[in-house]
C-alpha cells in the first residue's frame, strides 16, 4: 500500500478521496471492493473460535466491504475510526447513547437539526438525561455560562440547520474540553470536503451519509468518526446497540464517494448563482445563505469553511402560509419533499417553533431550497414562476 495515493499526504484531497479505502492490488486487480453478503463466517478450529482469532468473526462486526467504506470516510474525516449505522438520525443517537447516562447534562446548539432535538426532548429525557440548549448568536462565552459540572456532551451543528448560524467551532470545543465535556457536531452540510470538525477540536464528526455521500436519493445511512481517545467506547455502544449496516447499501454509499467532490462543486457553483440572483427579488426579505457577504454569519464561514454545499433558505416578504403555498405549489422542477443531497432540486417550508433562542425570521416563511444538478437557468425560471405566484399573495395583502 506504500504506493497508494492515500499515503502520499501532497495529493488534493479529491484525488486520495477517489482511492481511499479500498487496494486494488490486495482483490485481484479489481478497481471497486467486492460486496461480501453474510452473517456468519468459520473459524478454522475450535482454539481460533474461541480466541476469535481472525479480523472477521461475525457480519454485525464488520466485513471487507463495511471497512471500505469506513477507511474512506477516515480518510476525508481525518479520524481513527468510523462506524457506519442505518440513517443519519442513528449516527446522532448512537454516540448520543455511549457517551450520557442518567443524572447528566447535555448542551445543544440551538439551531440543530429538528430530529436531534426530539430525540433529546424524548428518548434522553426517559433515559434521565437532562438537555439545555445554547443560543448560538451567544457565542463560546455564551456555552461557557450554561456549563455544569455534569455536563458531559456538547454537540454542535453548523452551519445551523435551515437558519443557518454560524459558531466559531474551535472556541466551542475549547470552552467543552475546559470542562472535560466530549464534543460532537453534524457535519452533513459541509462533508469534509469543505470542513473537517475533528481539525477544530471535535471529538465525534457526525454524517448523514444519506445526503451527498449517497448523491441519489435511495439510500440511508449514517456515520460517526472519532479521535483515538473516542473511537472505542463509541464502537461498543454500536455493538450494544446491535446495529450496522448493509453491505450493499455501504457499496453504493463507497461509491458515490467517488463522484462526491465533482456533485459538491456543481451544487455549490448553481446554489450560490440562485442564491445571488433571489437577493434581487422584491418577494423575498433575506437569503440565508453562509457563502454572501450579507449573511450576518459570513465572515465566521469564510474563516473555517472551504466551500458551500447546494442546501440554502430563503424569507419571504411577508404573506405566511397563503405565500409560502403558492411559492411551493407553483413550482415544477423542484420537488416538495424531505432530504437533500441528491441530484434532484427540492423545496420546502421550515417550521421552526420549538426553538428557544434561534427563532425563525419574523418577515415571513422560510423555504428551504436545495439546489439539485438540473441546469441553473431552468432553475432560475422555476423559482421565478413560484416568486411570481407569492408576489400575487403579497400584493392582495399591501
């Protein structure tokens, strides 16, 4: 493996990402790791049984496939290990799980992801775990404040999810770890292509494989990759758990990798286009945005991101729920549905009323928009026929 691209730290991160986690050399010649289907694997003699002297000894532990992808995922993540789990929800709960017990604390961002929340209003909350959430705007100072003694996870998204704030991600970490506190953040919006958590102090990167890893809208899957102070007990509460993935869902996910660098620059180019040209509308209040220059986070982006992904907001000038109907159900390219990253152009409204500090803008709904890998001028047409259909809303109300 000395030859391999993924040794040689002077190549682009694109070009290690495409030979990442898999040899060639070591499968035949074949350029794609087989996919090895099975639960149960032998053992060659009852001594070996019962050492479990062998890198494989059952399909929930792993296989060939599995640690294809794992390794490639390190590779982008920087991390000395990385489990694979069923949706992007589970790689939130899973690490969530290993790291609270009863009687303990937990800070979240409050800008985070609206199934994270519940799970912690619900699940954690049964478990005896009690959640706070920490105004994002309120910066390091602000966690520092809402730190206890018992405080053991501090988990962080950013960009915030459909609002979009941002954090200083190392000043966070820094105030967490003062206090002995592990740190995870979701970092699907970016993929480490454009942000590597565990660069800035993060113990537990956490991925919805699901969105551009995938790339194609039909699969789920999850992931967490860890330091090597965090990667064992993180890999335990998995086997606990007794969930893993399957190997032909971690092949298309390996897969899709390949192709990941090239999806993002596309997404990336056509949403901040989009994103440019709907600041110029009079139907809308504010883009949200992190790449604008007039997005209020943008300078904290500018410093610890490397790029955008194609996922956005954009606040309508006034009109509520009549407004952001007609804007939603004038569209024909974009779709109305949940997810993103996928190749397909989808739209949505935000409904954000369980937050405590991050509320949602006051001037009107908030649409989320994830530009797809459609051509941006048919884009830009679709969203101007919605623009038109909310204008009319707008104007019968003035």
């Amino acid at each position: 493996m000395s030859n391999s691209p993924t040794s040689t730290p002077d190549y682009d991160s694109t070009t290690r990402l495409l030979h990442a986690g898999h040899e060639p050399r070591e499968f035949h010649g074949f350029v794609n790791p087989a996919v090895f289907r099975g639960s149960t694997i032998l053992f060659p003699s009852a001594a070996a049984m019962r050492s479990r002297d062998q890198r494989y000894t059952y399909g929930l532990r792993g296989t060939p496939t599995l640690e294809s992808l794992e390794r490639a995922i390190d590779e982008m993540e920087g991390s000395a290990g990385t489990i694979l789990v069923p949706s992007g929800l589970a790689a939130v709960s899973v690490p969530l799980l290993a790291f609270l017990r009863s009687g303990d604390h937990c800070l979240v961002i409050d800008s985070i992801y609206g199934p994270t929340r519940h799970f912690c209003d619900s699940m954690l909350k049964r478990l005896g775990v009690e959640t706070e959430y920490v105004d994002p705007r309120s910066g390091p100072e602000g966690l520092r404040a809402q730190m206890r003694d018992n405080t053991r996870v501090v988990f962080l998204e950013a960009p915030g999810s459909n609002t979009f704030e941002m954090i200083d991600v190392a000043a966070f970490c820094a105030v967490a770890h003062e206090r002995g506190a592990v740190t995870m953040m979701d970092n699907t919006w970016a993929t480490p292509l454009f942000f590597r958590p565990l660069d800035h102090g993060v113990d537990l990167s956490i991925h919805a494989l699901t969105k551009y890893p995938g790339g194609h809208s039909d699969i789920l899957m999850g992931s967490v990759s860890a330091t090597a102070d965090y990667i064992r007990p993180l890999r335990e509460a998995q086997m606990e758990l007794g969930i893993n993935v399957s190997p032909d869902d971690a092949y298309l996910v390996y897969r899709g990798l390949k192709t990941m660098p090239v999806r993002l620059k596309a997404h990336q180019s056509a949403a901040l286009h989009l994103a440019q040209w709907l600041e110029t509308r009079p139907e809308i209040a504010r883009v949200l945005h992190p790449a604008l220059p007039s997005f209020e986070g943008h300078e904290l982006w500018k410093r610890q991101f490397g790029g955008a992904s194609g996922l956005f907001s954009v606040v309508l000038a006034g009109g509520g729920t009549r407004a952001a109907d007609a804007f939603l159900d004038a569209l024909r390219i974009f779709g109305l549905g949940y997810s993103w990253g996928g190749f397909e152009s989808l739209a949505l409204e935000s409904h954000l009323n369980d937050r405590r500090h991050a509320h949602a803008p006051t001037e009107g709904s908030v649409i989320r928009l994830q530009i797809g890998l459609e051509d941006p001028e048919d884009l830009r047409r679709d969203l101007e026929a919605g623009l038109e259909a909310a204008g009319s809303i707008l104007a019968g109300q003035r």
